[in-house]
C-alpha cells in the first residue's frame, strides 16, 4: 500500500490499494496528476491522487521494482528493477 499525506497538516489524505507485495518507491508526475508506485511484486502501478483510483499497471521485469521517476515533461517514465534493468515506458 502507499498512503497520501498532507505535510502541512499531517493528515492522513488516503491509502492506495493494489500491490501484492512492499512498495520500494514512488514518483509523482511533472504536474502532480499522476503517482508511480514500485514494488515487490515486479510491477509498476500508476495512480490518481485525487480518486484514489488505480490508473494501470505496467508489467515487464521479472524481479522486484525498486525505484521509479518520471521525466522533467512527464512523457517518460523509467523503472529500475532486481533484474538489471531499466525499463521506459509511455505513462
């Protein structure tokens, strides 16, 4: 699971739901309408923060994910993995 925070406030904003296994990473998006999540379960998830709401899930390394970032325009997405690759994808 990943969970939402408001730092200003501390409040708890949410929980996103859909990994099997431990999340590793997170990366929003240049604008903030988007949160990767990496994880355990070698899939990579993508998220709307403001439903809460699984957008897809990115499938293609055949070990755990551990960290994810988005380009500076947000056309990219990279995931890094136990695998020994780095993968790209169009989010």
């Amino acid at each position: 699971t990943v969970k939402l925070w408001d730092p200003t406030t501390m409040e708890d904003k949410g929980t996103l739901k859909g990994h099997s296994g431990i999340v590793w990473g997170v990366a929003w998006n240049h604008d903030g309408s988007l949160l990767a999540s990496a994880s355990d379960d070698k899939t990579v998830k993508l998220w709307d923060p403001t439903t809460m709401e699984e957008k897809g899930t990115l499938r293609g390394h055949s070990s755990y994910v551990t960290a994810v970032a988005f380009s500076r325009d947000g056309s990219l997405l990279a995931s890094a993995s136990g695998d020994e690759t780095v993968k790209l994808w169009d989010p």
